[in-house]
C-alpha cells in the first residue's frame, strides 16, 4: 500500500510539474506585461509541432532543431501576439478584457491553423528525454527520466528568472515598465523593447514547456486545446499570480490532488477536483498560495 | 409573338427537365461525410481511399447498369454541429442518391433523421449499439459494420472463456462509443457470471492513468477490458508497462488501429484487440484488395476503409437487383444477402447491420496475429 501512496505520489509530482512549468509561463507574462493571454498555450502546442516537424521530419538534429522551433514561437510573440494583437488593442486603449478576448480567439485561430497545417492526428514523440519503457525503479517505484528533465529545467527556470528579475538590469526594467510604462519610460527605459522581449520570454519558455510536454501528450492539438492550459492557469492563480515558484507550487498541489482524487474517490472526478480547488483559491485566498517575487 | 413568350417558361422547364434527366441517366450520385481534418482525420484519409478505389474499379468496368459513379465528398471534422451542416447540403443541395458516412457515431447520431426526411440511404461505419435500427426505428440508416455490441461481446467471451479471466478490470473512456461498449461488457460479463472488479473512466486528452492503474491492481485484476479512444489507449498502455502491471489486456476496436499502435508501438506489443479488419487477413479476397490498395496508394489499408469499400459494391449489387428506385434499394438492402465482400457475406440483421464480422488478434509490433475470427 505504501508503495502505491509513493507511486501515486511520484506520478501525481510528475503531472503536476508539468502543470507548473505551464503556469510558469502565465506569471511570467503577468509580471512583465499585467496580463493574461489566454492563447498562451499556444505557444507550447506551436513548439511542440515545430520541433517535431525540424526533427522528425526535417531530420535536423536536437539541438539545431529545438533551438529554431523556440526561436520561431518567440518570432511569433513578437510579431502575432505583440505586434498584431497587442499593439492594436493597446493603441486604441484597449482594455485587459479586449485582450483576453483577442487571444482567446488567437487560440482557436492557431488551433485550426495546426489542424489544418499538420492535420489532427496525434505524432509520436522521439524518446530524446530517454525511452518511457525503461524508467528508473527505486523498489518497485517507477520514476520517468522524462520527469527528471522535466523536473531539471522548471528549477533552473525558477532560480534564473529568480535572479533575471532580481539581479540584472534588464529584468529590472522589465518589471518597471510592467509596473508603469510612463514612469518607466521617463526614466529612459525603452518601453517597446521591453514589451517585445516579454514577449518573446514568455512565449519561448512556454515552447520549451511544449517541447517537454509531448513525450506525455503527444504531438497534438491536445496541446492547444486541451485542459492543460487551464490547469497551466490555475496553477498560476493558485501559486498567487506573481510568483514563478508559486505556480510550480500550485501545479504540484493540483497534479496530486488530482492522482489521490482518481486513487480514493473515483476516476471520474480527476478534472472537478482542479476547478474545486480554483474556485476554493479564489475564494479563500484570492492574492494566492505566495506573495509577490 | 407574346404567345412565344407565354410558352417560354414552360419550354425553358422542359429543357432543363430533359437535361436533368439526361444527366441523371449518366451517373449516380454518391456522398461522403468523413472527419478529414480534427481528430479522426486518418479515418477519413483511409475511408475516401478505400471507397475511391472501388467506385474507380465500377467505373472502369462500365458503371453500375451503365450509369458512372460521382462522388461529392464533405469534412464533418468528426464533430456533431459540422455533420449536420454537410450532410443537409449533400442530401438537400446535392441531391444525392446515397450517403456514406458520417463515421463517428455522436456524428451520426445527430445527422440521420436528415437522411430519414429525405428518404435518402444512409450507409455508415459507426459502431456504437445506440445506432441500430432497434433503437432509432430510421429505415433509411444502415451500418457497414458489425457494430460495437457484437465486437463486445466476442472480446468479454474471449477475456472469460480463452484467457480465463474472473477479476476483469474495465477502463472505459467518456464518450457514446466508449460508454455504450461499458455497458455491453458489463451485461455480457454478468452473463458468464463475472463483475468486473474494477471499472475505471479516463476522460479524453488524459495523459495519466497511474490513479486507474492502481486501483486495479489493488483490484487484483487478472485483465483489463480497455475501452478508450488510440491515444489514451497508448497512454494507458505506456503506463502499464512502465509500472510493471503485468495482465492480459483486450482493447476494442480503437486498440486496434494503426492510430494507436503508432503512437506506442513498443508497449503495444501483446495488447489483443478486436478488429474488423486486419491486411494481415489471409483471405485471398481481403489479399487482393490489400495488393490493389498499396498499389495505388503505397501504404496498407485500415480499418474502417474495407467497410466502406464493400458498402460501395454493396449499392452497386442492390441497383443490379432492383435498379435505381430509392425505394427499392431500400427494401433490397433491408433483405440483403448474397454478395461475399472483404467482411465476408454480408446479410443485413434485424439491427441494419450488413456485418457482424469481427477478429480477435495479438499485436506483434510489427502487425497483427489472427487470433480467433468471427
């Protein structure tokens, strides 16, 4: 018994690490920008079928082929997300619920674009993050080494930006111009620089999160479209909105809620505990879990 | 010459009466409602494929009684409100004399009361129980396919009496296909006297099912019914074999496609699964169709493509029999028996099922292993 409490544990950690390493990706936009982008896991969905399209079926090597596919989602955060919707909405004095809206719709518009460019049928992930089929055993306790990658990049993520934010200039004058554009720019930081490179950061990091999600969800619209952009959200709410650390934090809470849900209650209720503890959050502790970084 | 102008209308009518008629004497319309893109979209590759090849071969051949098959395709993107919208254009703007598909039974479901108004054919591949003629009393709805609850059945009697399983397990996904199966493996393990001991759902997108797994082993399941759709059946899959749960499992017929064993082709390997179809089927009819097939199209069938194919030449036997009355072929197909296709004879039973062909088979990782046929 004790060894399924660990294995359902263990697993519980592994999903919720992913959920973290989305909700990640919300705060950070959130810090840099003040607001949500509900077409924010597009940007993994988009990693994800861009790495796989270098690598599998371009046959560029790991490297070259991850790099190209972050480098064009943070092309795209430039470009689509700042310059076409962002841009637009903030030049008429937009509000944040026009942006919500624009990328909710960004969302559909990039999950039909996937459809149609790659059709909807799920790929294979190549086994890069070593092969599902021999994962570590400690007793008889299953880890995958894909959650051990997993697990390695959200902590160098959250001590780095830990210290991008706390430490460098850049992150300095990133969290400026979040806080007041105006301020920020009279104290000659470039604002739309910024604004550009939060983001590309943003949607970079959540590519790389796409990259590491698909040995679990496949390449496929699942990515985009499926109920891990909002457990990706509340995990963030959660964590307390402004806190890279508070949303792993969250994501690990929620991804074992979840496995002891299936474990002691039933299979059925696997998704209604996530809303149950989002809904709890927002009423019981809206500013959530951490305080602001 | 006001006369001239008064006649005009009713010549201008005749003309196209008469052109109408001269067309209609040409070919015979035939729609395809498939998913070509969303999720089911490889179905829809494999079910055009199949189809094109046999209404090329007809037409090759001279046409059914002379007549040339068109065929006018629609995407219902394997979603309800789509389907509705192309099969009303297929049957209301098209006109067309039969319609295959849609594929999906939710699809299905939603759309064949438009078929019934029309008194238009209606010839499907969806599997789920709920579509037979027992329960939705539409003359005009038949299945290409031994449906769901035959299949079922032959996998909870293979589970009892070949592997000799008591403590079955169930994983069942959330939709009507997958739902509909639970309730047919429940009733017929009942049957033989078993309750499955652990009956566990895993919604559609899940990518973890350590939870399910657990509970099956604390369960103490000697094997495990998967009833889900491919990717979660790979997940399922993936997950038993990394935490060494070690059972026979029997998948139904989303556990036997190249969609799912594509996706985890290593854990794949010993999943048995029901099937309607298999390339590796040694019966030269199903052979020759698999050889015309990679020819053309240079990679092997699958299942659903071979129903669809026999339900082309299906129609064609039905027009040879009683010709090109929609009435007719309908009462025809009602009866229908006689004509040997990929799946076998095909007889139409008391549910508007033309087959009740089904397999049992082994994954191999590199094909299947005929296990049982029936």
């Amino acid at each position: 018994m004790l060894q399924m409490v660990l294995q359902n544990s263990i697993s519980g950690m592994a999903m919720g690490l992913l959920y973290g390493v989305i909700g990640i990706g919300v705060c950070l936009f959130w810090q840099t920008t003040g607001l949500i982008n509900f077409a924010h896991i597009s940007s993994a969905m988009l990693g994800a079928y861009f790495f796989y399209t270098f690598n599998v079926m371009w046959n560029f090597p790991i490297i070259i082929a991850f790099v190209l596919a972050v480098s064009l989602v943070a092309l795209y955060g430039i470009v689509v997300l700042r310059g076409v919707v962002y841009k637009q909405i903030m030049g008429r004095k937009g509000g944040r619920l026009e942006f919500i809206v624009a990328t909710m719709m960004l969302n559909i518009f990039l999950l039909n674009l996937v459809i149609v460019v790659w059709g909807g049928v799920p790929y294979p992930f190549p086994s890069i993050f070593g092969s599902p089929m021999n994962p570590l055993r400690i007793g008889r306790v299953a880890i995958q080494h894909h959650s051990l990658w997993v697990l390695a990049f959200t902590v160098a993520l959250v001590i780095g930006l830990n210290y991008f934010f706390k430490r460098t200039l850049t992150g300095k004058a990133l969290r400026a111009t979040a806080q007041n554009k105006d301020t920020a720019s009279l104290m000659g930081i470039g604002v739309g620089k910024m604004t550009a490179l939060s983001f590309a950061l943003s949607t970079g990091i959540t590519a790389i999160a796409g990259i590491l999600l698909a040995p679990i969800y496949f390449v496929s619209v699942e990515l985009g479209g499926g109920i891990i952009g909002i457990k990706g959200f509340a995990s963030a709410v959660i964590g307390g909105l402004t806190n890279p650390f508070g949303a792993l934090v969250g994501g690990l809470l929620i991804g074992l809620a979840e496995n002891f849900s299936v474990f002691y209650i039933s299979s059925s209720y696997r998704d209604v505990i996530t809303f149950v503890l989002l809904v709890f959050f927002l009423i019981a502790r809206p500013q959530g879990l951490f305080k602001k970084m | 010459m006001r006369k001239y102008f008064k006649v005009l209308p009713l010549m201008v009518l005749v003309v196209t009466l008469l052109a109408g008629s001269v067309a209609g004497a040409q070919t015979i319309k035939f729609g395809l409602v498939a998913p070509f893109t969303g999720s089911g979209s490889i179905l829809g590759d494999y079910i055009r494929e199949a189809m094109m090849l046999a209404v090329d071969e007809i037409n090759a051949a001279g046409g059914i009684e002379g007549r040339q098959i068109e065929v006018i395709v629609y995407d219902d993107e394997a979603a309800p409100a789509t389907a509705i919208n192309v099969v009303k254009r297929v049957i209301e703007n098209d006109k067309v004399d039969v319609v295959f598909g849609p594929n999906m039974s939710s699809s299905v479901l939603a759309v064949h009361q438009v078929a019934a108004d029309n008194e238009t054919l209606m010839m499907v591949g969806a599997t789920s129980p709920s579509l037979g003629y027992d329960r939705t009393g539409n003359p005009w709805l038949f299945r290409l396919r031994a449906d769901d609850q035959v299949r079922v059945e032959n996998q909870a009697d293979y589970a009892v009496e070949v592997l000799g399983s008591k403590k079955p397990g169930i994983i069942y996904g959330t939709t009507d296909y997958c739902t509909s199966a639970r309730d047919v493996i429940i009733a017929r393990f009942a049957e033989h006297g078993i309750e499955p001991v652990a009956v566990e759902q895993m919604r559609e997108g899940d990518v973890d099912a350590t939870g399910q797994l657990l509970n099956m082993v604390r369960a103490g399941v000697d094997s495990i019914m998967g009833l889900t759709h491919e990717s979660e059946a790979a997940v399922f899959v993936r997950q038993m074999r990394q935490m060494g749960v070690d059972v026979p499992i029997v998948g139904f017929t989303a556990w036997g496609v190249p969609a799912f064993t594509d996706l985890a082709p290593e854990a794949a390997k010993g999943v048995i699964a029901v099937q309607s179809f298999t390339p590796e089927d040694t019966n030269p009819v199903v052979q020759e169709f698999v050889q015309k097939y990679q020819a053309r199209y240079g990679r092997l069938p699958s299942d659903p493509g071979q129903a669809y194919y026999d339900g082309v030449y299906a129609i064609k036997e039905v027009i040879e029999r009683v010709g090109f009355d929609k009435h007719a072929m309908r009462q025809e197909l009602e009866n229908f028996s006689g004509y040997v296709g990929l799946q076998g004879e095909l007889v139409t039973d008391e549910k508007h099922n033309l087959s009740r062909f089904s397999l049992i088979s082994e994954f191999q990782g590199d094909g299947w292993k005929i296990i049982e046929k029936y």
